[in-house]
C-alpha cells in the first residue's frame, strides 16, 4: 500500500466520525445561541416593562391624573436620590445611611440563617422534640414581627443590636420550616442504605441528610434576605440616629414622598444585589443538582 492509499483509507475512516460529530456540534452551538436570544429576549422585555411604568407614572404626574404630592413621579426621585449622592442627607452621607441598613440586614440574616437551618435539621431529625415543640414553634410564628421588633427595641435598646434580633426573627423561621421540610423529604432508602454501610448519626447528618436536604435551605435564603431587610428597616422605623429607614421615617414626617420612594429604590436595590450573590451561592453548594426543564426563577 502507498501513501496515497493509505491516505484515502484514513480519510474514508475519518469521515464517518466526523459526519456523526457535526451535528452534536450543530445542536449544542443552537442552543447556545438559542440561550443567547433569549437572554437578550427577557432583557428587551424587562426595559420595556420598566419603560411603560415609569413613563406611565411620570407622564400621569405631569398631566395631574396623578397626585404627586402623594405619589411624587420618577423625576423627582431621581433628583432626591442624586442629591443624597452628591450633597448627602440631613443623616449624614448616604453611603452611612445604606452600609448602617446592610450591616443590620447581613447580621440578622447570617444569625436567622444559622439557627434556622440548626434547628430545622434538629427537629426533623428528632420527632418526638419536633411533636413537642411544635405548637410553640407555630404560636410564635403566628405573632405579629411588628410587636417583636417593639419588643427588641424596649430589652435591647436603639443599636444595631435590636435590628439584626428582629431581622433574625424574621429569618429563623422561613430558613426553619424549610430546613425542617428537607430533612423529613430526604429519601428514606438513602439512609437505610448509609445505616447498612456503618455510617453513624453524624456523619449521616453532615454527609446525607444536610446536603439533601440543601436545595429546600438554599431555596429559602432567596426570600430570607428580603425579610431580613424588612425587618432592619422596621426596626429603624422605631427608633435610630442612622440607616436606610430612618431616611424613610424622616421623609415621611415632611411629607417628601419623593424621598420616601428614593428610599424604597435604595432598599430595592440592595435586596437585588443580595439575591444576585445568592444566586451565585446556590449554583456553587449545589452544582451537582441536574438541571430541572421547568425550573422558573423570579
């Protein structure tokens, strides 16, 4: 055989495989492009929602269908948001207000957060403590956060002490019934078979039944962190020399809707800050879940 040969022979052997991976190729970068369009489909969308809103609210303002002394309008918002930017607010300068209201909002959030999931696992590990206490449990959740942060502000004073405990309160119980709700769907065959294979109660609690049960904690910090910010603002609103929601409270007392809006922007903003680095979170601790085809996130 010459080299000639040997050449077609290797290229009519070649072919075939070649033929069988153009079209994977094909399909995956379809679907890239694909992913891509509708990226740029959903970002096309959002602007145009954002466009109608605030062109709506800012041209009823402006033809006095809307009030703007209760409603205020964009403009104007955005004028009192620069304003605390470049001339600060009679609280002092506004990145004090908003890194005041983020410590208290992370503080409660992390202490919510831990002893949510502490005392989710616990309980759903231990029913005969979860039949105990669990009239407790749904009697103070029932209670209205409102008079717990009235509570916090009278025992733990005006500090950042009685915000990040009303933001917690806010928290525990969301990341709790949560954690709980895991721990109780993990498969029961999984730890019957990590019984049979020698694992003890800890190592099955670190190794099979905490990251089950992950997707139901890691689902729940998504609204958790949005409580906590509300619960740091409420605190604020009852008492505070500092911080995102006494900005509000003074708004308001002035009737300055404008600002109080700035406010809820600033607010709004934070929490999307917060959700984007959870996002972030979940896809890290549980890279290994497959991907659901009708999974939908808000």
């Amino acid at each position: 055989m010459n080299v000639r040969s040997a050449a077609r022979l290797s290229l009519a052997v070649r072919a075939p495989s070649e033929q069988a991976a153009r079209p994977v190729v094909d399909i995956v970068a379809r679907r890239r492009r694909d992913a891509r369009q509708r990226e740029l489909q959903v970002l096309g969308l959002r602007l145009l929602v954002a466009v109608v809103i605030l062109g709506g609210w800012e041209l009823g303002a402006r033809t006095g269908v809307i009030d703007k002394f209760f409603w205020s309008q964009p403009s104007d918002i955005v004028t009192k948001l620069w304003t605390w930017v470049t001339q600060g607010t009679d609280l002092g300068p506004l990145w004090d207000q908003v890194l005041t209201t983020f410590e208290e909002t992370v503080g409660g959030f992390i202490v919510g957060s831990i002893l949510g999931v502490i005392f989710g696992v616990v309980l759903g590990r231990n029913v005969l403590l979860a039949d105990v206490l669990g009239p407790y449990i749904k009697g103070a959740n029932a209670i209205p956060r409102v008079v717990v942060g009235a509570l916090f502000a009278i025992s733990l004073g005006l500090d950042i002490r009685s915000k990040v405990a009303t933001a917690a309160v806010l928290v525990f119980f969301v990341v709790f019934f949560n954690a709980f709700q895991g721990v109780r769907e993990v498969d029961r065959n999984l730890i019957a078979n990590a019984r049979i294979l020698g694992a003890d109660n800890r190592r099955l609690t670190t190794e099979i039944i905490i990251p089950s049960a992950l997707s139901w904690i890691v689902a729940s910090l998504h609204t958790s962190f949005g409580l906590a910010l509300v619960g740091a603002v409420v605190g604020e609103l009852f008492g505070a020399t500092a911080g995102v929601g006494e900005l509000i409270y003074a708004a308001k007392n002035n009737f300055d809707a404008a600002g109080v809006f700035a406010g809820m922007a600033l607010l709004a903003a934070m929490a999307l800050v917060a959700e984007a680095l959870i996002t972030a979170l979940e896809n890290r601790l549980i890279r290994w879940r497959p991907p659901v085809a009708t999974e939908t996130r808000i």
